[in-house]
C-alpha cells in the first residue's frame, strides 16, 4: 500500500482490524498493539533484530496472526525538528517493508519516548535495569502508538 498520513490512519484502516506500533531501534524492534477502537495501545513483544529479511518474516506472522491493517513506526526526530540518518534509516525500513507486504504505514514523532518510558519505569515501577532493559522497548511502542491513536482518536 502506501506511506499514509498519521490523519489518514482511521479512514484507510480495514474495519474491525488493529495498528501495530513500532520502536524501531538497531538491536531490536519493540512492537506494540492497539485494540479494534483505536482506543488503547499496550506493549506486545521485542524482536532481537537479525537481517532485514528475516525481521520482516516476524513482522509479516505478526501482522497475519493478529489481523494488523495498519503500522505506525516511531520516527526519531531531532529536539529542533531535523531529520538525521535514525530518521533515514526508519524511512528506509518502511520502504522495504511496503516492497514486500500490502500494508499502510504511518510515521509518529518519537522525540524522548524511550526517555519517558526509562522515566517511569525507575521513578514509578522502580524496576532494576535488567528488566528495564527487557521491556524499554515495548513500552515505548506502546508510548508512540498511544500518541498516534489519540491523535486519531480526535
């Protein structure tokens, strides 16, 4: 399909399917999933990032398996608004996964959601780094994919 819009995302949504966030990072992909109202993200899953190729099998199981009509891929914009090579590199992944797979996918400004997440997870869950470590990455999917919905949700 195509690169969409975060404001397109409702509309071009197939009824009753889900939207798949992702935190893209270069170890891992943390994955987050809304329900079918666009109403709630929650954290899903880390994948340990391999090749591109077989990343993309991950993704396309998930997307099947869970009936994802749309992703929105956190974009790693810089505090004064300039896109650097993290913002290029996500637009790069989102290219390649439009060559291989029949989806839309949205972009949503990531600036200082795995910050925020490190945040709470010390202050308010006071969670040791190890297990931080294991679900920073989810949670800040589900952070970027909750800014979108709400968003969309307007």
């Amino acid at each position: 399909m195509a690169v969409i819009d975060i404001n397109e995302l409702k509309a071009r949504l197939p009824q009753g399917s889900c939207v798949l966030g992702l935190d893209l990072g270069s170890k891992t992909i943390g994955l987050a999933i809304s329900d079918p109202m666009l109403m709630i993200a929650s954290p899903l899953e880390t994948i340990r990032r391999k090749k591109f190729t077989k990343d993309l099998l991950e993704l396309k199981d998930i997307i099947k398996e869970r009936g994802i009509g749309a992703l929105v891929l956190g974009l790693p914009v810089s505090m004064d608004g300039s896109e650097g090579p993290r913002c290029q590199s996500t637009r790069q992944f989102a290219t390649n996964v439009l060559a291989d797979t029949d989806i839309h996918i949205a972009f949503w400004d990531e600036r200082l959601s795995t910050s925020a997440i490190q945040r709470l997870l010390i202050n308010e869950a006071d969670m040791t780094r190890k297990r931080r470590a294991e679900v920073v990455d989810k949670m800040a999917a589900a952070f970027i994919l909750q800014g979108a919905l709400d968003m969309v949700g307007r």
